[in-house]
C-alpha cells in the first residue's frame, strides 16, 4: 500500500514537473530563424519595432503542449495577429516543418512556428535552456525576459492577463482580405453597359457595390452588369466581407459617360417621281451617314424610293463613339400634271442656259413662280396674276452650274419642268 502511493506521488510530482518550464535567461538571446512558410525572423529586429515578443517553446507530441496550443492562439488572435504590440511565435524542438504544419492544422496554431529540424528552433531551444515543455516567455523591446513562465494556461485568459499588465493593447486582427475589381471599358456614351469583375483577394463571402450615376446605384452580386445613361464621371466603390473582416476599394471618376452628340437634319421639299437622282445634305454636325428608302451613298433616287412619304436618317458618330442621328420626311410626288400641261401652258428658252431664261406661260390666275436646285432649295420666286397669257423673265447667271426645276403652282395644278445651268 505504500509502495503504490509513493508511485503516484512520484507520478504526480514528474506530471508537474512536465508541465511547469522556464528559462534559466532573464535576458533575451538574440536568433534568426525560418518559419515553416518560408519567412526569416529575427529576434531583436522584432523588439527593435517597439513589440514585446511571446514564445511558446514545444514539441508535436507533448501532450500539455497540445492542449494548450489553441488558447495560446486565441491570445493571438486577442491582441491582433502580431499586428499589434505583441508578436507570437511556436519554437518547436526537434521536429521537422512537415511535423510542425501538421500539427499546428491539428491543434489550430495561426501565429509563427519555427520547426527544430529545418527552422533553427532546436539551437534556440538550447540557447534558452528549455528542458520542459511547454515553456511559454515574454520578452519586452529593452530585451528583458519579464515572463519566464507563464503558466497554467487553463483558458486564454491565463496567457492574455500578464501581457496587459506588460502594458499592451489589445486588437482586432487587420483584415486579410483586399477589394479588387476591374471593367470591360471606363469611357462609355450614355445608355451603355460596363460589366464590372471582382479580382478581390481573400476568402470572399459578400460583395457590396455602389456606382455613382448608374442604374441599379448599387448591388451584392460578385460580377454586376451597370448601365449609366446621364453624362459625367462617376466613382466606383467595392466593399468585400469575410466573416466580421471587410475591406474596400473606392475609385473616384472611374467612369467616363460622354455627351451624346447634338445632330440636326433640315427638312427637305417634296420631290418628283421623275426627277433623277440627288445628294443629300442638310444634316450637322457634317461627316455622318444617310439612310432609307431609295438611299445610296448619300445620294436619293426618287425613283427607287417610289411614290409615297419616306423617312430619311442622318446618322453621326463623334471621336468617342457616341451616336445619335435625326429624322425628316420626304414625299415623292407622282407630279402626273407636268405630262399633261407642260407641253401647251408652259414653255422655259432657252434650256439649257448659261443666265436668263423666259417663261412662255398660258395659264389663268394666280401663279407661284419658283426655282429649286437638286436637294428641294428654293433660290427664286414670284407671284404672278394672268389673264391667260404672258412672259417672265428670270435671271439664273448667279446660280451655280446643276440641274434646276421650274414649277408653275395654280389652285388646281403644278407644273414643273427641268432646266440645266450651264458656265
């Protein structure tokens, strides 16, 4: 019976022994050493930036280093991922990395580890005379060891306490997660669509837009399609979410939304079925395109277009590849009372001719006189009262060389003949 309690006295006694370490050191040693991720750390660069630096001094298969391995790294977590005052590190004895990176995704271990083997943490080990694990120290930035065990760790509260009373703060982890996104364009004429892409870095679980002058003003997909239909230049705003952590990327006057161009087509005269063939004009700013019925090249043919009300479409597209475009009417005439008159009421000598004509006109009552170039323009006209019978003489030396229409317009007829200006 004594035998048997003297073993479990002896069992205890070797169980606290395990798990109370320390350094001998009250002074830090300096050591440069290689995270399991590649990183070179070297101890009194880290000081030197003003932090205090906690060193949890262990082994994969210590038991109580197990155990304690996730609260150390809830008091990482506390004071702010070694962002803050505090910066953390796992000195492992006598593993390799691949031992070390499986045990801290076993145990959840987010700060620092130093593998023994590969790391240099074995040599850092015996610098700091640890012979007992886990050992857990901290240092201050004048490189006094003010903590040379901190222990029990029963929650993590136990490893936070004594580096409040070292005068830290605590802290949220900075984010680790970056606001990104691209667009198809960045200069757009109004009633265009920019299709917007997220290139955001991290684990992403929600997205919020905000698009200045666009419809809709803002969304939550990942990828949205926005239309702007107002001129101007517009920011874009991008916060991404992953957990409680956000971040955002505003870019102001991202967007370019021109100014659709101001277009005007003048309005054309009715024309005749037989008239041949005319350029169009009239339409501002100059350089755009006309289309429609019996359109070819900028150029009308009545004739193609048939009798009737046809619609002629000035198109212009400016240098920023906006383009808007305006609308006349025009009516191709049958004019079957030029056949039917012209040859006994109304006679035009000489045709051609280099400047005056004379009208041999028999026709009763009151007559509008007019002369039109090719595209409708009226460049003479006159009214004229007869009692059957009479002449006018009408001087064209001004006019440029063309074709020119002469029409005759009763209260019950029209009468048009062609003449050509010659120079």
């Amino acid at each position: 019976m004594r035998k048997k309690l003297l073993f479990t006295l002896l069992s205890s006694l070797l169980t606290l022994n395990i798990a109370f370490g320390q350094t001998p050191l009250t002074e830090a040693v300096d050591f440069t050493v290689t995270t399991v991720e590649g990183e070179t750390l070297n101890l009194f660069d880290i000081l030197g930036e003003g932090k205090h630096v906690l060193i949890d001094f262990f082994f994969t298969t210590c038991g109580p280093c197990q155990q304690t391995a996730p609260l150390i790294n809830e008091a990482y977590v506390s004071f702010g991922c070694n962002a803050g005052d505090v910066f953390f590190i796992a000195m492992d004895n006598g593993d390799t990395d691949a031992q070390c990176i499986q045990f801290d995704q076993t145990f959840g271990v987010e700060y620092p580890t130093v593998s023994g083997v590969e790391g240099g943490g074995n040599q850092v080990n015996v610098d700091y005379g640890i012979s007992l694990y886990p050992t857990v120290i901290l240092i201050a930035p004048n490189h006094d060891i003010i903590e040379q065990d901190i222990w029990p760790i029963p929650n993590a509260g136990a490893v936070i306490a004594p580096i409040l009373e070292a005068g830290c703060q605590q802290m949220e982890c900075p984010s680790n997660i970056e606001a990104a996104f691209t667009s198809d364009i960045t200069e757009l004429c109004p009633e265009g669509a920019v299709s917007f892409t997220d290139q955001s870095m991290g684990d992403i679980t929600n997205w919020e837009w905000t698009f200045e002058g666009g419809e809709p003003a803002s969304s939550t997909e990942q990828n949205p399609v926005v239309t702007y239909n107002i001129p101007g230049m517009f920011d874009v705003e991008l916060t991404v979410y992953s957990g409680s952590a956000s971040n955002t990327m505003m870019l102001e006057d991202y967007l370019t939304v021109y100014e659709l161009p101001e277009v005007t087509l003048d309005p054309y005269e009715d024309v005749c079925l037989t008239w041949p063939a005319f350029e169009l004009t009239g339409g501002l700013p100059e350089g755009g395109e006309y289309t429609g019925t019996g359109v070819t090249d900028g150029w009308f043919d009545p004739q193609v277009a048939g009798i009737g009300t046809h619609t002629i479409t000035y198109i212009y597209d400016d240098e920023f590849g906006c383009i808007n475009q305006a609308e006349r009417q025009i009516l191709v005439d049958p004019c079957t009372s030029i056949d039917e008159v012209s040859n006994h009421g109304f006679e035009i000598c000489p045709n051609p001719t280099s400047g005056e004509i004379l009208l041999q006109v028999q026709l009763t009552g009151n007559i509008n006189i007019t002369v039109s170039d090719i595209v409708g323009t009226v460049v003479y006209e006159s009214n004229e009262l007869s009692n059957g019978q009479f002449s006018k003489s009408i001087d064209l030396s001004r006019m440029n060389s063309g074709i020119y229409f002469v029409s005759l317009i009763t209260s019950d007829s029209k009468i048009t003949e062609k003449i050509q200006v010659l120079k």
